[in-house]
C-alpha cells in the first residue's frame, strides 16, 4: 500500500507476555494502516515519518497498548512491547528519535533541549559544546573543533543540504549568528567521526539538521537583551502547502562591552529563514531552503588596561586606541529539493542550491602602549595604576579585505530498499565555485626595544642605542589579489542493512565515495602554476551488533579513509597567494564503540563509550588567531589525533534530560620531519554537564546548569615565531551558565484570566553567563620591555560574568 505522506518509517518488533514468551494474531494499528504478528510474535509497520503518530496493540486476551511515535523519514525503530493480561491498561508512551539504538554512530538531540536551554552561543552550538570531543573555548563564537580537527573540517547540512559560512571572518565578536535555527529544527544528528559515505569530504564530523513541516498554525517569539526571534508556521486547508519562516536579531553588546577594552560598538547581526513544502502529489513534493543573513560590525576601540604577572611582579599594559573597523558580511542562500517517491521501495531526489557572499574587512587603528609596574599599596589612591613605565611604544594596523564569492550545486540522490531488506543509497554532485577576493593588510610596530622591521630579514638592528639605516618595512605586509574558479564533481554509493545474526542483532553499513576538482587561478603563483586537477577515492564502512543479552549493550566499529579537498582557505598561503596544486588531507579513520542502555531508579540512562584513532597525512599546516585559520598551503606534515569519549545521560531528574561528558584527546604533527608537536587544537581533557532540574513542589519553576571545563591548547605565540620554539598553552578554559526560569502558562493549566488565554506558552528567565567569573583568554599579545628585551603574553580575556533577561512565548 503506497499512503499519503511518502516520508515513512519503520517500527518493528516483537511482542511479548508477562513471561517473555511471543504474542502471535497480535492487531497493529495506525490510522488506515494495518498489520499483525506472526507465530513468532515480530510484526512491521511503516508510518508516516516526521510527525506524531499513535500505534494500538490489541488482542483478544490482552490489555491493549497505546504508543505514540515521531520517527525521522528512513528511520527504522525496534518497539518490543509486553502486553499484560492484568485489568489495568499500560499507559500511553511517546517513542522519538532519541530512544532508538544509534547503530551508525549518529547522536540524536532533542529540538526541545535546543529550544528549552539557551546559553552564551546563538544556536545549537551551546547544547553540542557539553559533548565529548566537541571544543568550543570561545563562548563570542559559534566555530567548533571536533577530536582535534579545525572549523574548517566540519560539515553541516539542513535538509540534506550543505550551508556554507562567511570566509573572512577573523574573530568571534563579528560572528553574531549561527546558521542553523533551532525554533525550526525537528531533529538533529551529530558525528564525530567515522560517519558514512553518504555524508561529504571533511575530515572531522557531521552535524545532520532537518527542519520540521508544520502540521498547523502557530507561532513562538523569543527575547532577551542579546536580542530576539520570531519564528511563524502554517498550513494550507488541503495540507498541500506548508510553511515555515523566522527571523533572528543579535546585538552582542552586553558581552562585547564587558571586555577590557572599552570602545563604542555596533554589532548588528540579522537574518531571515524559510523553509516551504509543497506537495503536488502523495509522490511529488518539492520543497525550497532560503536564507538572508547580515552581519555588521563597528567597532571603535578607546582604551585597555590589563593587569597580569604575579603578587611579587605584577604588571599591567595600558592602550589607547585611534581609529575604527568597520567589517560586514552578507550572504543570501537558496535551495530547492524535489523528492520523488516512485513507489515504498524507491525514492529520487534532486537538489539545486547557490550561495552568494560579499565581504568586507577595513579598519585603521592606532594603538599606543605603555607597559609597567603597578601599585600595589593597598588604600593608595593611585593603587592598581602603572607607576613606572618598562616599555612603551606603538602598533597601526590597516586593512582592506574584499571578498565576492558564488557556489553552486546540482545533486541527484537516490535509495532503493531491495529485497532482502538492504538499502542502496547514491547520489552524483557538481559544484561550482567562484571567488574574487582582495587582501591587503599591513601592520606597523614602532618602539624602543621593539624591531620596525619583520625578524626575518638578517640585518642587524640595535635601536634604539644605534640608529638603524636601513630601509624601513612594515613588520607585517600581505597584498595579494586572486580571481579563483574551482569546479567539483562528488558521487557515492553505499549499501546497509539491518538483520540477525543468530539471535542478535546486526547492522552492515558499505560505501565508497569520489571526489574529482579542478583549480582554475587567473593568477599565477610564484612558480608559475595556475591550475590543478586531482582525484581522491574513499572508502567508509561501519558494523553493530547488539547481542542478545539480559543487559541492553550494542557495540561498534566504523572506519575507511577520509580526504578534505582542499577549500579555498586552504588553497591562500601566509601571504595571500592561491596555491592551486595543495592536496586534499588525507585521514585514517578507526573509532570503537559501545553503548549500555540500563535503569537506575527505575529511570532510563545510557552510556555511551568511543575510542578513536586517526593517521593523517599531506597535512596542510596551520595557525589558529581567534577563530581565523592561516594556512601554510603546503601538504609538508603528517599527523595523528587519537582519544577517548564518555558521555552518560539520563533523567536524573524525572522528567529532564541530563548528561555528564569526559574527553581525552592527544592530536600531533610532523611539520618537514622536524619532529611531533602538539597540534593547535591539541586539547587534551574535557569535562561537561548539561544539568536540568525543578522544585519538586513548584515543578513550573525550573534550572539548567551547562558547565564546561576544557585544558588549554597551544597558541598566543608572537608574529614570525617558529611553532617548534614557541609551544606555550593558554590558559585552561572554564565556564559555568545558570538559567532559572519559571513557566507562567503551558497547555497542561487552565486560566481565568483573559491575557493568559491568548498564549500556549510563556516563559520568563534569568540567565547568569559565567557564574563564578572566571577569566578565560582566547590569545595573547606580546610585548617587549626596554631593559631585559623580554617579551611579555598579556592575555586576552573573554567575557567575564553577565546577566541577561529572556522571555519565551508560543502562540
């Protein structure tokens, strides 16, 4: 039978009495679908996906059992209900995609959690921080590291569509928002390694987003003194039509204006997303992505003071600053998904999609020093300010940075559900990329002990005590422009299955992937070279199996060899310059998995365990300033990241979810044979807790807890250092954001008064960032005394604690 809503899944299983024995002429029901149990007792149903759906079990000589379902399209669910033959009925239980068992290695995260906890990140970035191997130590960012790779080696898709970030952005106070909106999300899936063929060409983890299709009216407002959101859906009378649209404003003034450096700010970042369904036929549905999104950012720095080094010595910079930046970020993104379901066994799809960018980076700013001791006589009046002046000097910058760039795709994807119960999967992909861009920046350093001139030019300079004659250069000059065409064609195909081996359950996931480009450069680099043409194959596999134990355990193993072809960040060298011949990364994937489902205090828990390990080669070295990646455009490394991951969740209080994370990971690399150094991404211990909670007898008053602790990674080393000589850590990264808020009017009250009647829900928060204050830096700044010519790291701290008001509401 071929029904109406052609996104379907699958629950299956098997029923059983009070004495485990099977329950066979067992009637499954949903609507107008139908089916009952064998001899044995299993029985399949296929439902609609991606909505609520209520299954009854019934029997002549049992109780009747009642769940309610949400299943994403393709998913196949196991459900082994026990039908008593008591008087009194089970009561109805809800099954979403949360409960299934994560046989391919994807964690599923519930949309409410996302739009329930909010945090210091905008977006779903605040909830996937607390997880094993995922590192965010910049809470004005929403980039992420994942086992030791960069930001540049995640994928994201929304709808089985690949979004795309800004190029040029260099720091996280002009990030503003996240791509993905979590008032429209219906499910999300994460990976951090050894994910399918299905999924693209990076080298470190999947974030799987699919946007909900509205079954009615409603809509739900959000706002707080971050800013605010309004998200509307609807549905046309015949259900043919769907919608769903939202708005998002920032304004990261409150944490921007906390800093140390004092300064007038206008960080506006805005955007505008829909996703719209409309179904032709029960087998035609066509379906269209758009987003608008602005960021803009003025930014006038005024002055700094910054006290550091030790109760014996300590020491403080002063800055004042001259001059301005003004950057800006416009994007527009659209696609459309046509999905074809030629019959239950066969789906075709076609996806068109294309990204514009236009970016500008320009600022001109004069800073001025004084580095000195400060006063630390207690009841002074002068106390904390610098008393006596060590080094003092000047740094300009400037920069006119221009970024234009277009991509497009054209995709065809395809399954087909055979016979024996397996699932073939391809798909053939052309990209299109082209990118103009223009950089120009220079920085100018003039101060007594401080070199005018770049360190790696061998003239000597002993200013100030003699004059130097030389001519004078810019301690950092890149002017390059490049006009760059790069064309893409990406196929896979891959086959699973889910069967028994035995009396256990297993699980074979097949797939190879291929990835041809071509570099087209307008301008030559300085060997001569303008175009490249390469071609990397990679082969993915994954195996579970859950064995038919007293105790629930399923465990995993996934592998096969990851490439990255090189993105146009990594094509751009120190200098500015496209190198058109870099090789795509190469990465070994083995990661072993386990997962032990089990109750304590009669409630449901899970712990999930994972070791992993990966070889990389023809690594493309790299420096991290703030969330900006230089690449060296050179495959002159090789590499290893291996760890292991903990994460043990469950309602600890009835009710909520709440989960305990630990990861443990050594990632290094050998730049020329000169020997292994930590990576920059090298950290190595993190902890984090998602924590929810209410009072027992005032259950509408409620708390979150997310708290982070990560150990520092390598960085903050001075302009033109060599990264063998310089492998100081940052301090290590902790943080703790408390929520409190107290829900005035859910679905489950009733009310007398008339302005509660209008809201299904409204919610007032409190929100604390950082609670206990800790003072946390993302680099650091290096300066040099006139007397012991030491060059001294002041840190760059990040926001310290803050307080906002929020205000939630759903119509």
């Amino acid at each position: 039978m071929f029904y109406g809503n052609s996104q379907t899944a699958t629950i299956k299983g098997v029923i059983l009495n009070d004495d485990n024995q099977p329950i066979p002429s067992v009637s499954i029901s949903s609507g107008n679908l139908g089916t009952t149990s064998n001899d044995n007792g299993f029985f399949e149903l296929k439902v609609p996906a991606d909505e609520d759906v209520v299954v009854t079990f019934t029997h002549i000589s049992h109780r009747n059992v009642v769940a309610t379902f949400n299943l994403k399209n393709g998913q196949a669910l196991e459900f082994n209900p026990v039908m008593k033959v008591e008087v009194e009925q089970i009561a109805a239980v809800v099954i979403n995609t949360n409960t299934r068992q994560s046989v391919d290695g994807v964690l599923s995260i519930s949309p409410e959690i996302l739009r329930t906890i909010k945090g210091a990140q905008p977006g779903i970035e605040n909830i996937l921080k607390t997880l094993p191997g995922f590192n965010i130590s910049n809470e004005l960012s929403t980039q992420y590291s994942v086992r030791g790779g960069n930001f540049d080696e995640n994928l994201v898709y929304v709808n089985e569509i690949e979004v795309y970030r800004p190029f040029l952005i260099r720091s996280g106070q002009q990030e503003g928002l996240s791509f993905v909106n979590t008032d429209m999300v219906q499910n999300v899936d994460f990976s951090a390694g050894g994910f399918q063929a299905k999924y693209g060409d990076r080298l470190s983890s999947v974030l799987d987003i699919t946007y909900r299709n509205p079954i009615n009216f409603g809509i739900r407002a959000d706002a707080s003194l971050l800013g605010g959101s309004v998200t509307a859906e609807a549905v046309s009378k015949d259900s043919k039509f769907s919608g769903i649209v939202g708005l998002r404003y920032r304004d990261n003034s409150l944490f921007i204006n906390s800093l140390e450096t004092e300064s007038d700010v206008v960080p506006v970042f805005a955007d505008v997303q829909t996703f719209l369904t409309y179904k032709f036929s029960d087998k035609f549905h066509l379906n269209f992505l758009g987003n608008i999104s602005l960021n803009q950012y003025d930014f006038t720095p005024q002055n700094r003071q910054t006290n550091f080094g030790t109760l014996d010595e300590p020491v403080a910079l002063q800055v004042f600053y001259e001059g301005q930046e003004k950057d800006k970020y416009l994007t527009t993104f659209g696609a459309f998904k046509a999905n074809y379901f030629a019959s239950e066994d066969l789906n075709l799809k076609l996806i068109a999609s294309a990204y514009h960018t236009t970016e500008q980076e320009y600022f001109d700013i004069l800073a001025q020093y004084r580095l000195g001791e400060v006063n630390t006589n207690i009841g002074d009046e002068n106390l904390g300010e610098v008393e006596f002046t060590e080094g003092i000097g000047s740094q300009f910058t400037h920069a006119r940075n221009d970024l234009d760039a277009v991509i497009v795709n054209i995709e065809h994807k395809g399954d087909y559900k055979l016979k024996d119960e397996s699932t073939l999967e391809w798909s053939l992909k052309y990209t299109h990329e082209d990118l103009r861009d223009r950089l120009v920046e220079w920085e100018v350093i003039d101060s007594a002990g401080f070199s005018v001139r770049p360190p790696i030019f061998n003239i000597p300079n002993n200013q100030p005590y003699q004059p130097f004659e030389g001519p004078l250069t810019a301690f950092q000059n890149i002017r390059a422009t490049n006009y760059v065409k790069i064309d893409r064609l990406q196929a896979y195909a891959q086959w699973s299955k889910r069967t028994m081996l035995g009396s256990n359950e297993v699980f074979y996931n097949a797939g190879l992937r291929a990835h041809s480009w071509n570099v087209n450069s307008e301008i030559p680099n300085e060997e001569g070279v303008s175009s490249s043409n390469q071609l990397v194959v990679s082969p993915r596999a994954q195996f579970a199996i859950k064995p038919d134990w007293e105790k629930d355990m399923m465990f995993r193993i996934a592998g096969g060899v990851y490439y990255q072809p090189p993105l146009y960040r990594e094509l751009r060298d120190s200098s500015g310059i496209v190198q058109p011949d870099v090789k795509a990364q190469k990465s070994i994937h083995l990661v072993v998995g386990n997962e032990y489902s089990f109750k304590m205090w009669d409630r449901p828990f899970k712990l999930v365990t994972e070791a992993y390990y990966k070889h990389l080669s023809d690594v493309n070295p790299y420096t991290l300033e703030n969330v900006r990646i230089r690449y060296r455009a050179k495959n002159n490394a090789k590499a290893y990241a291996y760890g292991l991951d903990l994460r043990l969740n469950g309602e600890f209080v009835p009710g909520t979810e709440s989960w305990f994370s630990f990861g443990y990971l050594k990632t290094e690399e050998n730049i020329e044979n000169r020997g292994y150094i930590a990576r920059p991404t090298d950290q190595r211990l993190k902890f984090g807790i998602l924590f929810q909670d209410y009072v027992p007898n005032i259950p509408d008053l409620k708390m979150y807890l997310n708290l982070i602790y990560n150990t520092g990674v390598p960085g903050g080393s001075p302009s033109y250092a060599d990264p063998y000589v310089y492998q100081s850590r940052l301090r290590d990264y902790r943080r703790a954001d408390l929520g409190l808020s107290y829900v005035l009017v859910n679905q489950n009250k009733t009310y007398s008064a008339q302005w509660k009647q209008v809201f299904k829900e409204l919610t007032l928060g409190v929100e604390i960032y950082n609670m206990f204050n800790a003072q946390n830096t993302i680099s650091n700044t290096w300066v040099r005394d006139v007397y012991s010519k030491r060059q001294f790291a002041i840190p760059n701290f990040l926001t310290p604690r803050v307080f906002n008001v929020r205000l939630s509401t759903r119509f």
